[in-house]
C-alpha cells in the first residue's frame, strides 16, 4: 500500500458537523453506538447464543418428557396386572361368600322353619323352630372364622330378627333393606361398617339378599351375613402399586365404599372416575385429586358387583428419579450460556469491530474527503473487503479528475455552439411567413371540395341504413317463418303425447278397479284369521284350566298354554293392525279412482284445445311466406339506387382528394418551417443549459479532495 494511504485519518474540517445514522454516530477515537440492538455483531451474538442455549434445553427437557411418560407407562401396566390380580382375589372371595349365602336359601329345612315362623300362630313352634335356626346358622359359619354374625330380618315392621351373634335392631326401617326387597333376590353388598351393623363394635362389611320360599316363591326374611373387615384387608395388603399410593373400593357412584381409614367410607373418592361402565372392566389416567395433586390412578370392576378397586399414586413420586435429568438440563443450559457469550464476543471482535470502522471511512468518503484509506490486512473476506474499498476510492479519485477537465471543455463548446444557434432561428423565422400564406389559399380550396364530399356521404350512409333496415326486417320474418314451422311440429308432438296420456289415465282406473276387489278379497281371509285367533284363544284358556285341574304335573303343560294364548293375542293385534291398513288402501283406492275420473273429461277438454292451437300456427306460417316474398321485390329497388349513389361519391371523392392534396403539401411545407424555427429556438436553449449545467458541475466537483 502507498505512503500516503497508510496515513491516519484526520478529522473532519472545522465547521462541519459529525454525520450521524439511526446507531452509529463517529467520533474522534472510533465508533459510539446509540442502538447496540442493530449492530451486526450484537444480531450473531444473538443468534449464536440462542441456539445454543435453545439446542440444549430441547434435548434436556424433551428427554425429561420422554423419561418421564415411559415411567407413567411402565408404572400404569405393572398397576394393572397387580390390581386385576387382587381383584380376582376379592372376586372369588365374594363369590364364595355369594355360594354360602345361597346354600342357605336352598336348605329346606331351613326353609321348612322358617315358614313356621313366619305362618304360625303357636308361640312354642315358633320358639322351636328359631332355635333350629340359630343352630342351622351356627353349622354353616362355624368353620368359616371370618363370619362375624348371620342375621335373618323378617319383613314385617317391629320383628325381632333371627341371629347367632349381635342383633340388628331396627334393620326394617333403614333404606339398605328397602333395596334389598325390591333386587328380589339378588345379592346387594353393603360397604364397610366402621362398627358393624349391629353395633357391634368391630368394623365389618356385609352381603344381604332376600330368601324366598322355593315353593311359594314368597319371600319372608332378608338374609344379612356380616365379614370381619381383616378378611379384606388380608387380601390388600401385599398391594403396592408405588409410595405413597393408596387403595380403595368405590361404588358404582364412585363413594369409598373400603378404605384403610375408615373415616373416608361413605364420601367421595379422591380421584374422579368415569361413569361405571361393565364393558370397560380397566383403565388408566392421570387426574387430580381433592388436594390438587396430579397422580396416576388405576382401576379395575369387581365380576360379582358394581365395585371397582382403585389405587391411585402420586406423580411426582413416580418421576422424582427423572427430576435428576431436569436439574442436568438446567446445569448445562448455564454453561451452554457462558460458552455462547464467548462465542458472541469473539465473533463481534473478529466481525463487528472491522465492519465498524470499515464503515465509517465510507462515511468520511461520503463527506467528499476522497483520500482515505482502509489499513486492515486480514485474509478473510472482510480483508478482501477493505482492499476493494481502497481500489474504489483509487478509481472514484481518477475518475473526478477526469470529470473536471470534461467539463471545462464543454463549457467552452456551449458558448460557440449559442452564437450559431441564435443565428439560425432569425433565418428560419422569414421562411415560415411565406409559407404560411401559400397554405391559406389551399386551405379555402379544400373546404369547398369537402363541403360537396359530405353532402355525397351523408346521401351514402342514408342508403346504407335503408338497405339494413329491409335486411333486418328479411331476417325477422324467416326467423318467425321458422318459428312457425316448429311450433307446428311441437303442437303434433303434444297431441300423440296427449292421447297416450289419456289411454294410460283409462289403463290405470282399470287397474285400480282390480286392486280394489283384491283389496276386499284381502279383507276377507282377515276375517277368517280373526275367527281362528279366536277360537285359539278359547282353546288355550281351556288347556289352562286342564292344567290347572291337574296340579303340580300340568304346570308344564300350563305355561305352554299360557303361551300359546299370548300368541293368538298377538296375532289378533297384529290381524287388527293389518285390517286397519287395508282398510286405509281401499280408502285411498276410492279416492284415487274418484280423482282419475274427475281428470278424465279435463285430458279431453286439453287435446281440444291443442288441436286448435295447431291450426292457429299453420294460418301464421302461410301469411308469412307472402310477406317474405313481398319484402324481396322492395330489396332488390333499393340495391338498384344504391349502386347510382356510389357512382355519385366516387366524383366527388375525386374532386375533394385533389383539393386536399394540394393543401396537405403547403401545410407540410409551412409546418418544416416552423419546425425548422422550433428547432434553431432550443438549440439556443440547450446552448444556455449545457453552460449552466458546465458551471455546475465545476461546482460540484470542487467539493472533493483528492489529496
């Protein structure tokens, strides 16, 4: 690089101001940035430290996702497989109970006392037969220690129950025992009674169902079997699903109907579960319970009843292990951080800072100050940068001295170059006054001869406007001609369709008539199903007062009978439904035959007046064929006095095209001597404007300083 490039930049001539943009503002000693936001090296800063810290927290925090949701699944199957094997446990436990409850049921001698109790009116039968009871009772519990007591309730308000252990008083009047009268029957299991339902003070839960007679099939007593709450806690108490996990029985309303503390029985369960559903017998979600917490519940349906086991555990304490690859994440998103910012710094030291000063001898450059110089050498390109800036000063410097010299000699053409203008303009204008008058006196001959060449062609145009005047109104009567012949052919077409219409209207009315008489012989064979209905209602009330006479060996025939009088009674509904609707489709065929005879006599009226239309059209298409004729005899004199009128405007166009030929030429001479004039004017004006501008770019070239 030269000597005098590689001298330091001076600072800017006294009396100009520093320039200034939106963020740089350039001072004695560099560069002070207002707004560091729209710097280049604070935008890579930026960038690079964001991606870094932005790769590191998803790669961190997505594996903590991902650890986590494997966690949850792989927790929620193992709960599944453990509480579906409990629940099988406390199904066959239920079920064991259920089969005890209904040995006692179908025990007839058990059955045999207690309807003694229950009809008797012999105080001492009574007495005994309860005694035998209560040891009937004893047999069957006293090699199951589980049982806690069995009571057997009589129905009726005020009695005394039948028990080997604690007595439930009152048990009457509780709604427990209001639904197990009406399951008739069927097993209801009461939840855990923190002290018994006889107050026995132990917690125990219970299985109640109704005990019908198997003979009369009356039921008297409702059976009542209490369990030591230790029979189900056994079973539950190997299951863990997880710490801090819970267990608990809901009911089908989703209230505890089990759990360890026996003060949560009878309220509703932490976790929210979806309606009871059979089909659904397992599931598993994650939910919050009553205090907010998110955990994992797991729940499956019991076989035997409408109870689900649930166990739900707490999801931070599933995923506390996976909190360790969170806190790892967080660590090294922070040296991450302090890797990028020393990665930001370098990259504004080694692209912001030349840039910068790259950028501000652009802007002394801008202050016509050509002789500055860039003095960095790096091999990159923003070195290649700087060296182009310097080769571009270079050139701008030679290229301002050549512009100067330029335009010191065109200033001195543009003063020779005004005095030969000014010279040529005087000339110019003594020509264009003689020409000017030899124009005017063609000018008057051409408007004569225009004059006589419009009266032709207005003559012309008239001609031509009667000639498409009869071309139209020719057009109009072929096109009404026309429509004539197809409205003709369309009246044909209507008739033939009107006559098949009125032959199928005749056709259906007949087969109507024929329907009809189905429709009565329909009605008929009803009649004669009706009397077989009938009569096999008879005959089935017969063979049921045979059965009933027989006894105990004409059941079986009996419910057949009952049976076979359903039938006939269906099978008289449906006869009467399908009478009802047969009786509607011969209405309606009255009704249709009714309408089609009204619309007989209107098709006829119709074809009449079709008929009629049709002669209408073929008198308008004969009239039109004459007017068509007539119309091209008046064509045919109008042709003949137009070709005269053509003869007429070729003369005159004649005349008028020599008048104006002679005109257009002094005008064409007249108008080149006013062009001529305009001419020698701005060449004047373009002498004086190229001296101005001359003067001005001397001025302007004078601000730059080459050295």
């Amino acid at each position: 690089m030269k000597t005098r490039d590689k001298k330091k930049i001076k600072s800017k001539p006294e009396g100009k101001k520093v320039k200034e943009n939106s963020f740089y503002s350039t001072t004695r000693n560099g560069v002070n940035l207002r707004s560091p936001l729209k710097s280049v090296g604070m935008k890579l800063f930026l960038i690079i430290f964001s991606a870094i810290l932005l790769c590191v927290l998803v790669v961190g925090l997505s594996s903590y996702s991902t650890s986590k949701s494997i966690i949850q699944k792989k927790v929620s199957e193992f709960s599944k497989i453990a509480l579906g094997q409990s629940t099988g446990k406390l199904d066959l436990m239920f079920q064991n109970y259920e089969d005890l409850s209904m040995q006692m049921m179908l025990d007839k001698t058990l059955q045999a006392e207690m309807l003694v109790v229950s009809k008797s009116t012999d105080e001492y039968a009574k007495f005994e037969s309860t005694r035998k009871i209560t040891e009937s009772l004893m047999m069957y519990i006293m090699g199951n220690q589980s049982v806690s007591s069995v009571n057997l309730i009589p129905l009726g308000e005020g009695k005394k129950p039948i028990t080997n252990g604690t007595s439930i008083d009152n048990a009457q009047e509780t709604d427990w025992f209001k639904e197990v009268v009406k399951l008739d029957g069927r097993v209801l299991w009461l939840p855990v009674q923190p002290k018994g339902l006889g107050n026995s003070g132990s917690a125990t839960f219970a299985l109640t169902r109704l005990i019908k007679n198997t003979t009369t099939n009356e039921g008297n007593f409702v059976l009542a079997m209490e369990v030591h709450l230790k029979q189900l806690t056994s079973q539950l108490e190997d299951l863990n699903i997880g710490e801090g996990s819970e267990i608990t029985i809901v009911d089908a309303e989703n209230n505890v109907v089990y759990d360890a503390n026996l003060e949560q029985i009878g309220k509703p369960a932490t976790v929210t579960l979806p309606k009871f559903d059979k089909r659904k017998t397992k599931d598993a979600f994650e939910a919050s319970d009553r205090a907010g917490e998110q955990v994992l519940a797991i729940y499956n349906n019991f076989d035997s009843m409408d109870w689900r086991l649930l166990g739900a555990v707490p999801v931070n304490e599933l995923v506390k292990d996976a909190g360790q690859i969170q806190k790892m994440t967080w660590m090294i998103a922070g040296l991450a951080a302090l890797l990028a910012i020393g990665i930001g710094l370098f990259v504004i030291r080694m692209v912001a800072i030349p840039l910068v000063k790259l950028r501000n001898l652009m802007n002394e450059g801008e202050q016509g100050n050509l002789a500055v110089r860039s003095d960095f050498n790096g091999k990159d390109e923003i070195g290649q940068l700087s060296q182009s800036f310097n080769q571009m000063m270079a050139q701008i410097t030679t290229l301002v001295n050549q512009t100067s010299q330029s335009a010191q000699d065109v200033l001195n053409t543009a003063g020779d170059l005004a005095d030969a203008s000014k010279k040529t303009a005087i000339s110019a204008k003594e020509i264009a006054v003689a020409t000017e008058e030899i124009a005017n006196g063609a000018t008057s001959l051409a408007v004569e001869a225009e004059k006589g060449s419009d009266l032709t062609s207005d003559m012309g145009q008239q001609m031509n406007q009667v000639m498409s005047a009869n071309g139209q109104m020719g057009s109009a009567a072929t096109e009404v001609e026309r429509a004539s012949q197809q409205g003709t052919s369309y009246m044909n077409i209507l008739i033939e369709k009107t006559g098949l219409t009125e032959e199928m209207t005749r056709s259906m009315v007949e087969k109507v008539d024929r329907l009809k008489e189905s429709t009565r012989s329909i009605r008929k064979i009803l009649d004669v199903l009706n009397n077989i209905s009938k009569q096999t209602n008879i005959l089935s009330l017969n063979a049921t007062i045979e059965a009933a006479r027989a006894g105990t060996a004409g059941k079986g025939f009996m419910v057949v009978a009952d049976e076979i009088r359903k039938l006939a009674d269906q099978s008289r509904q449906s006869i009467d439904i399908v009478g009802q609707i047969t009786e509607t489709i011969q209405r309606e065929i009255d009704e249709t035959v009714q309408v089609l005879s009204n619309a007989y006599p209107i098709f006829q009226e119709q074809i009449g007046s079709v008929k009629e239309a049709n002669q209408i059209f073929l008198t308008v298409q004969s009239q039109m064929g004459e007017f068509v004729q007539r119309l091209q005899l008046a064509t045919e004199s109008v042709t003949v006095l137009e070709h005269s009128q053509v003869v007429l405007s070729e003369a005159m166009g004649n005349v008028s095209a020599v008048a104006e030929e002679s005109s257009a030429t002094s005008e064409e001479v007249a108008s080149l001597s006013n062009e001529q004039t305009n001419i020698s004017e701005g060449l004047v004006r373009l002498s004086d404007k190229l001296e101005t501008v001359s003067k001005e770019l001397k001025e302007s070239l004078s601000r730059f300083r080459t050295s």
